[in-house]
C-alpha cells in the first residue's frame, strides 16, 4: 500500500475550505481528519474500582469516556446508584461539577458521602417526569454555551425506570401510553448526544432491568425506556448478584459480589467481566472494597499466590516477594510504588493489546490440527 504524504498547509487549507462550506449549509457543521475529530475520547472518569477502569477502558487510569453516554443497569440493590455515586465523587475529584437528577426521590446523602461525593458542591435536582428530565439536560447545556467553559460536567439520571411522563402523570390508572416514554428519550438522545463531546459532557444514565414474558432460550431481561438508549450509549454495564458475603462469626450477610458484564462497549473491547465486592456496615452507606476486587483478581490472574487461606505472596516486578495477609493487604497497597507495580501487572491481563490477541490466537486447541 503506498503511503501518501500530505502537506501541512494543504491539509489545513482542505479542511478550512470543507468546514466554511458545511457553515453556509449548517452553522454548526464542521470538519476535521478522523484521527483529530472532536469525537475523539481525551479523559475519563474513574467509577471507582480500578479493575472496572481497566476492563471499560482497556487502559490504566481509565474509566467511562467524557463526551458519551453510558448506561448502568442491574437488578435491584445490585450497586447501580452506588456506582454512579462514585462516578460523581470521582468527577469532582477532577475539579468538575456533579450533577444528579432524581426522580426515584431516594436519593441517600450517606451513601454519597461515604463514597466521597462532595454533598456542598453536588447539584442536585428533582424531577418528576421525564420532560423535566430534559429541560433540566437542556438548561446545563444553555449555561455552558453562554459561559463557553471547558469544565467537565457529570450528569447522572437516576433512574429511567423510575420515570413517568406528563401524560402518565396527568392521566388514570389504566390508561395507554404505550411508547410515549421510549419516544421522548429517543427525541432527547438525539437532540443532546452530539453536543456532549463538544462540550465535555458525560452523561450516566441508572436504568433497571425487566423480564421478557415468554422467552425461553437466550435473555429474557430488558430495560425500560426503548431501544434509543442501547443505540446511542456508548458503553453499556449490566450489574447482576453473584453471591453474599457472610460474617463467619454473627452470620449476618456484610457484604456482596456483583458481576459487572460490560454489554456493550464502543471505545474499547466489549463483553469483558469483572467481578467487585460491595460491603456495608452498620451505618447508613456502602461502598465498593477495592482490596478485595484487586486481591481476587490478583489471585485469578497469578500475581498473588495463595499459600495459606489468609496469607498471600506478591512477587514485585523488582524486588523480593512480599509476604501479606488479608488484613494487611490495605496498609500494602497504601504505599504507591507497590500500588502501582501491581496495577502494571494487572493490566498486563486485563488491557488487551495485539500482542495478547496473536499469543491468544496461537494457544488456541482450535487451530490444532489445521
């Protein structure tokens, strides 16, 4: 194939030339190069669990993309607000502005707080439909295009299930409205998706799941609000139960694993899994335990190497191996070049390069014989 060398100039010239002819017809169109097109994903915002990042992002220090839209959904206390709480604390934490649009009305300032969201800084709104939903998307995006700010803003809708429209609302019990739902959020979606990249916008959408009467082979779980959000999301995380953590002493259940199933993913490799615990005390509040979801995956991966029940060795990349215990592994992990030599390790297994494709490729029994 032969390579083509393209003037700087000329190349400039070409797309100012596209770009003033797109103007006359549209005043917002522009154009630019693929590879410089503003759609091009620049940050990310941590949902709190680096594994997760890693498997959303196929790189370290990732995360859900800025500028797109993604979608949590999940049976029922499976971590989909506590997730998008994290994702909250976490764009603060980049010097953005949270947002949180509730029409569950069950917002849980413990939770919040716990996870480390800024409760004074947090903007918080109260919508009843979904309507208001979206006045309230379009009246943030107004205020930075008047203030033509760059700042990463967060928006997260919790949830979509739990929203009525005005017509629902105004109506009786029994009355159709089949659709009505599905078509205002595909009318939002295709209103507000193209601005988002352009104006550092990330959009989280909490969603639940529901079962498909009738379906015997395949799933049978969909989620409320129509297929405009499966089509426009650009990562999709479904949550589901794995099993309960017991205290062996007491009995009472403090904790749980949750199965993320990353169904769809348009900026990285999709159809990853991972695995992270959730515990809680006796307080108001849980939150992701992030030493366990690196321990389980370090164990699975053979980075830690189990050798009583409670006690593990971590072979450093430099340095003798480290011997620690379950209880310890916190306080290890606390010091940053140990902290950093194990993520190295882990995204050796969890990012996935070309190198990792060939390897896997020509490991497989299936070309045996060929």
């Amino acid at each position: 194939m032969v390579k083509r060398k393209i003037d700087k100039e000329m190349e400039q010239g070409l797309i100012d030339e596209m770009s003033s002819q797109f103007h006359k017809v549209k005043s917002n169109a522009t154009a630019s190069f693929l590879w410089d097109s503003p759609a091009k994903i620049t940050d990310w915002v941590s949902t709190g669990n680096p594994i997760l990042d890693m498997a959303l992002s196929n790189t370290v220090d990732g995360g859900i993309p800025v500028g797109r839209l993604t979608e949590i959904s999940g049976g029922e206390g499976a971590g989909k607000t506590l997730l998008a709480s994290y994702i909250l604390a976490n764009t603060q934490k980049k010097g953005g502005i949270g947002i949180l649009i509730d029409t569950e009305h069950a917002a849980s300032l413990e939770v919040m707080a716990e996870v480390g969201v800024d409760i004074k800084k947090l903007v918080y709104i109260q919508a009843g439909t979904t309507e208001e939903v979206f006045k309230a998307m379009e009246a943030i995006v107004s205020k930075i295009q008047e203030e033509k700010s760059n700042r990463l803003i967060t928006i997260v809708w919790d949830s979509v299930a739990a929203t009525s429209t005005a017509a629902e609302v105004a109506g009786t019990y029994g009355d159709h409205t089949i659709g009505l739902q599905a078509r205002l959020i595909g009318q939002g979606l295709r209103k507000y998706v193209p601005i988002m990249n352009k104006y550092n916008v990330c959009l989280v959408f909490v969603n639940q799941l529901r079962t498909k009467i009738g379906v015997r082979f395949g799933d049978d779980k969909v989620t409320p609000g129509g297929k405009a959000i499966p089509f426009h999301a650009s990562v999709r995380i479904r949550l589901t139960h794995f099993k309960q953590i017991k205290d062996k002493k007491s009995g009472n259940t403090t904790g749980r694993v949750v199965k993320a199933e990353v169904k769809k993913n348009k900026v990285a490799p999709p159809m990853r899994t991972v695995f992270f615990t959730i515990g809680w005390g006796t307080k108001p509040g849980a939150w992701v335990e992030v030493d366990k979801s690196i321990l389980d995956a370090g164990v699975e991966c053979g980075i830690f190497k189990a050798l009583t029940v409670m006690t593990y060795e971590f072979n450093q990349s430099h340095g003798d191996p480290i011997k620690f215990s379950r209880k310890s592994l916190p306080a290890l992990l606390q010091n940053e070049t140990i902290y950093d030599d194990v993520m190295l390790q882990l995204s050796k297994h969890f990012i996935i390069t070309a190198d990792n494709i060939v390897a896997n490729l020509e490991a497989s029994p299936e070309d045996e014989g060929i």
